[in-house]
C-alpha cells in the first residue's frame, strides 16, 4: 500500500489514480463524509448507487460503479459496500465485506491505479489497522494508494 497525502478527489481529478474507492452503506444515502463530496462532485456515482436495491445486506461486498470523463481522463467512481446502515455509534463497518469487495476490485481492475480514503474507519467506525491489512492483502498484486486527507 502506497500512503499519499492529500485530497483523493483533487488528486482523482488531475489524473493521479484511474479508480478510486470508497466505503458506502447499503442505504443510498451517500450524505456523509467523504460519500457526500463524491455524490456532490460526481453525481453519476451517486446515480449508480440509486440503482441498487435500497437497505439490500445483499449488497454487501459488492460494489456499484459509474465511469466519468474528467477532462479527457476517464475515471471510474467505485462505491463499495461495506456497511449496511449509517446509524448510531460503534462499528458499523463489515470486515467481511471489506475484504470480499476488495477481492472483486482487484479481479474488475486489475492493472489500473486505485485511490482511496480510509474506508470503514472513519464515520463506520472499524478499526485502519485491520482494515488496511485486509485492503494490502486483497489489493497485493495491485497499484493501489490510500490518501491521507490534507486539506
């Protein structure tokens, strides 16, 4: 796992990553956090996540995705799933699902540069330690950078 600091969105835009990722609930809510600027900057990410089946724990470990051109370079938004609701305190994030959604990402993009946030461990609450092991684990082979926010 390569560690860049900085804002994945900004560095999305300017070309750095080809696929960036980021940890959703099954809700299609995307009101939160770094959700919410994805579902402001890039609405067709957001139009992908209304297209599955609202409060689905089906969806779990799954992904929806939308492609966009951002000037002249096409970048895929994926929107993970890998918590089933937003509400309430503690852990809402799903280990399990975190690592099967990764398994998918590596088989559906492999050979691109993947970006993204600390998934599951901000507003869902798990713990980046254990996280980040599954995320290198799943995502081994690949050209895969988590972005530490710097505003």
């Amino acid at each position: 796992m390569h560690i860049i600091r900085g804002d994945l969105l900004h560095l999305a835009r300017t070309g750095a990553f080809d696929v960036i990722v980021h940890g959703c609930n099954c809700q299609c809510q995307m009101g939160k956090g770094i959700a919410l600027s994805i579902r402001q900057q890039f609405p067709a990410a957001y139009e992908a996540d209304l297209r599955t089946p609202r409060g689905s724990s089906a969806k779990l470990g799954t992904f929806s995705s939308a492609s966009v051109d951002v000037d002249g370079h096409v970048l895929t938004i994926v929107n993970a799933y890998t918590q089933l609701h937003w509400r309430g305190s503690g852990l809402k994030a799903d280990y399990h699902a975190i690592r099967n959604v990764m398994r998918a990402i590596a088989h559906g993009f492999a050979g691109k540069r993947i970006g993204y946030p600390k998934i599951g461990a901000g507003l869902a609450g798990g713990d980046w330690s254990i996280i980040s092991a599954i995320i290198d684990e799943e995502l081994q082979d690949l050209d895969h950078s988590y972005v530490e926010f710097v505003g």
